[in-house]
C-alpha cells in the first residue's frame, strides 16, 4: 500500500529545499526526511521545532501537512489485513487507504448501479467503524470520524436506491451516523449534506414538501459559512420543497439565492462539484414541472439531459421529467422517444429517482394505453420491474 504526504513534500520544494538539503539542516538522515514523505514514520518531537522553521509553517500548520495522507497505490496489503486483526494499531496510511476506497466509490456513484456497490462500500463501512472504536491514537480517531461521515452518508444514499427509495429507515440511521460524526469534528460540509439527503428522503420518500424544506433550511443553515456549493444546493431543494406546495414566489425567490450562490463559490469550497450549473438547471426544470409550468421546463431539461450524460443517474431524472413535460404538452410522438432514453439511462444505473419518474411518466399515459407505441412503453417498464 503506497502512500505519500504530498503537501509536506510540496511545502518543502516551496522552502527551496531538496531531500538531502532539508535533512542535513536538521541533523538527520535522507531516508529519515524520505520516510516522512512516504508515510512510513513521523518526525520525534524534538525535530518538529526545527522542521517547522525549515519549513516556514507553525507547529499547527506542520502538523496539518503531516495528517494529510494519500495513498498512491489502493490495493489490499498485509499491513492492512494486520491492522484489522490489531485494530489498535490503526494509523493514518490505513486511515486514508479506507478514505480512498471511498472516494472510488463515490465517483462511481453516477455511473455504477447501487446493487453494485452497495456491498463493497458497506464492508469499508464496516472496517471504518470497527477501526474507530478500536483506535487510540487521537488524531487517527480524528480522521476516523471524518471518513466515517462520508462513508455513512454513501451508504445512506445507496441504501436508498437499493431499496428504490421504498425504505426510509435503514438510509436515515446512516445519515444520522454521519451527521453525529461529522459534528464530532466539526465537518459543517458533510453534516450539511448528510441533513440535506435526509431531507432528500423526506421530499421524495415521504412525500412531505413541509418536512423536506426544514431540513433544507438547516442544511443551508450549517452549510453557509463553509461552502457556498452546498448553501446553494440546499436553496435549489428548498425552491422545489415550495414548488410543490404550489408557492410561485417563494420558489423564484429560493431560486434567485441559490443563483446568487454560484458567484461566491470557490476552488476552496470543497463541495464545488455539488453545485454546476446541470445541477441547477435540472432542479429548476423540476421546480417549473411541479408548478404547472410543462412549457418553461422543457428546454431547461432539454438541455440539461444533454449535458448530464456522462452522469448516468442524474441524467435518468432529468430524462424522466422531460418525459412529463412533453406529456403535458401533448408532445406524444418525443415524449415517447424520450421516454425510451429513460428507460435506457434507468436499466445501466438502476438509480431510485429516474426509475420513480419512469414509472410516473408511465402512469401519466394511460389516457392512450391502447395505442402500441404505450404498449411497448408499458411492456419495457414491466420487465424493468421484473428486473428489480
């Protein structure tokens, strides 16, 4: 298992030191300052003083560079098989090799159906927790609670796709772990999401527009010092929370913030990649849809269907409202063209909110349940159902 501080080697570089420059200055060896930047030690305390010097960095700042670890070579290794058999030993490489497991699954989240990795992702899960309770060293714990808040969060969202979005229970208990531990570091950006997926379920689970706009509310709230991506998102579900409640105003206005939000957020904001632009525009095609308005939310979800393509399952959601808003329209001969796309994006992914819209698109046609076109419509979404 390969793993390496870039950052210390990085800062370093910056000071205008090489390997051999760096370690004679603090009286040590060139594998010493080698071993640093791979990972495989620390420095004593009694060198950090002078290392932070070299360095131009405070002995908190040091310490940050120190913590953060990369793995460079993700695959299973006797040290990491020894660390679960003595789960006291945890240390920071095993910390992030188990970080970057869950990075790779959630990158594949988009693309992969939740069948796929809803188990993979849980045994991580599993190894995360038990690796925590077990840990002694406080800053491995530390970093501990931080993966065991996203690791939660992932498998609240795949259970709920798993179960196609039928169970609410199983998803909330993961979010509500991921929330206490991402408060036990004060992680105000996964807290926020994970309150923000809750009330994802409550909004599309429950069916409760009230529900699901107070905990958007909250997850603006926690999120608005932090990450303007997130506060943004949070505004584009509180907007569709008062869609669906039929307030025109409330929901522009929602909107109107949410845009704001874009021209504050930066390459610091860690959840910059939650918030584009597709993000925005499928979410206010969706707002459009539940206000009655078909005709205003056909070219913004056109369009975003189109952008969203290499993002299976969010495409799927886009496809499937599109597919209503050529309903309402009595755009039969592209609703069912679209319809088919739906379909297609929904059997690669098998994601709860495209397979949900594909089958409210189906109900929708029942006025011309008679014509073969809808039969073969009809017959695509049996063998979807069959197929769950």
């Amino acid at each position: 298992m390969a793993s390496r501080r870039a950052r210390l080697a990085q800062r370093r570089k910056s000071a205008g030191y090489s390997q051999e420059k760096l370690a004679e200055r603090l009286g040590v060896e060139r594998s010493t300052v080698v071993r640093w930047e791979t990972a495989e030690s620390e420095p004593q305390p009694w060198v950090r003083p002078k290392l932070a010097a070299a360095l131009k960095v405070t002995l908190e700042e040091l310490q940050a560079l120190l913590d953060e670890v990369t793995i460079t070579q993700a695959n299973p290794s006797e040290r990491m098989s020894y660390v679960l058999e003595q789960p006291s030993s945890v240390d920071l490489v095993a910390v992030a090799y188990l970080h970057e497991h869950i990075r790779q699954f959630d990158e594949q989240y988009d693309k992969a159906p939740s069948t796929a990795l809803l188990g993979p992702a849980g045994q991580v899960h599993g190894q995360v927790k038990f690796l925590r309770e077990n840990a002694t060293n406080p800053r491995v714990r530390k970093a501990l609670f931080e993966v065991e808040a996203e690791s939660a969060t992932l498998m609240g969202q795949l259970m709920w796709d798993v179960s196609q979005r039928r169970d609410h229970a199983a998803p909330i208990a993961y979010l509500d772990e991921a929330i206490a531990a991402a408060r036990q570091v004060r992680d105000a950006c996964t807290e926020a999401y994970a309150i923000l997926r809750k009330g994802f379920v409550a909004l599309y689970g429950d069916n409760d527009p009230h529900k699901g706009l107070a905990l958007a509310a909250q997850a603006a709230e926690v999120a608005t010092l932090t990450s303007p991506s997130l506060t943004g998102l949070s505004l584009l579900h509180i907007a569709e929370s008062y869609a669906i409640t039929g307030d025109v105003r409330a929901c522009e206005n929602a909107l109107k913030k949410a845009e704001g939000q874009f021209d504050r957020v930066s390459a610091d904001d860690v959840a910059a990649e939650c918030y584009t632009i597709n993000e925005f525009n499928r979410l206010s095609g969706s707002c459009h849809l539940f206000l009655g308005m078909p005709d205003r939310a056909e070219p913004i979800l056109r369009s975003t269907a189109r952008a969203l393509a290499p993002k299976k399952k969010s495409q799927a959601i886009a496809l499937g409202n599109l597919t209503l808003s050529l309903i309402r329209q009595h755009k039969l001969d592209e609703a069912a063209a679209t319809m088919h796309r739906t379909i297609d994006a929904v059997e690669l992914t098998r994601g709860g909110g495209g397979l949900n819209l594909a089958f409210a698109a189906g109900r929708e046609l029942r006025e011309w349940r008679q014509e073969p076109w809808v039969q073969d419509i009809n017959d695509r979404l049996l063998a979807l159902m069959a197929a769950i």
